[in-house]
C-alpha cells in the first residue's frame, strides 16, 4: 500500500480539513460530513478506521508520504499508522517543507524512489 497524506483518525481530520475546505468553522461542520456522506452514498465513513486497517496490513509492504508542513494530515499521525502497521518493512518518506499532497512537487526524485522501491517489493 502506498498513502500519500493520509489521516489517523477520519474525525481528526475533518475537524482540520473542512474549515480548509469549504471556509466554514469545524463545528458543527465536521461532525456532519460524515452523516450527510452516509446519507448520500449508504457508506459508514463514521466507521472507517485506518489505524485498525494498518494493524491488519500484514507482511504487505507499506508507504506513507508525508509533508512536515501538512496542516491536514501531520507527520504525527503518519507516525501512529506506522506504528499501528507493526511491520518492520513498512516505512515513511518524510519531506520536508511539503504541505499536504505536496511531496512530491517538493522532492519528485526521491518521491519516485520511494514509491517504485515499494512497487518492487509487492511482487
């Protein structure tokens, strides 16, 4: 698996993003996201839990990009998937600078090296 910016924690991250997103304060906003998604799609993204997911990746291999100036999705967080992957393989390709989804604009070589080291160990 290969995440670029990824959240910990879905209500973490809304309470963030939606303010960055639409302008409108985090509460009671991003507490209705998720309601009005479900409500649109039939999806519990209430109920989505990466860090339970990283706990079940296995042996698979794993990357998490992340940018030092992400607001949205910080470095910490990125570090609690890490941590809850249990996977000695697994590892994070940290760039400094890059705000959220900006790794690689800010450093497509190592960027690149990073996500086809990983492609290679998938097969």
């Amino acid at each position: 698996m290969i995440a670029d910016s990824p959240y910990d924690r879905l209500g973490a991250y809304l309470r963030r993003a939606v303010p960055v997103w639409t302008g409108l304060p985090a509460f009671p906003f991003a507490w209705t996201v998720p309601w009005v998604m479900a409500r649109e799609t039939g999806v519990a993204y209430g109920r989505f839990s990466p860090l339970a997911d990283a706990a079940a990746l296995g042996s698979r291999p794993l990357l998490l990009v992340v940018g030092t100036a992400d607001p949205l999705t910080p470095p910490s967080g990125v570090r609690a998937l890490l941590a809850a992957a249990h996977d000695v393989n697994a590892q994070i390709l940290s760039v400094p600078g890059a705000g959220h989804l900006g790794a690689f604009a800010a450093a497509p070589n190592r960027y690149l090296a990073a996500v086809m080291q990983t492609l290679a160990e998938m097969r």
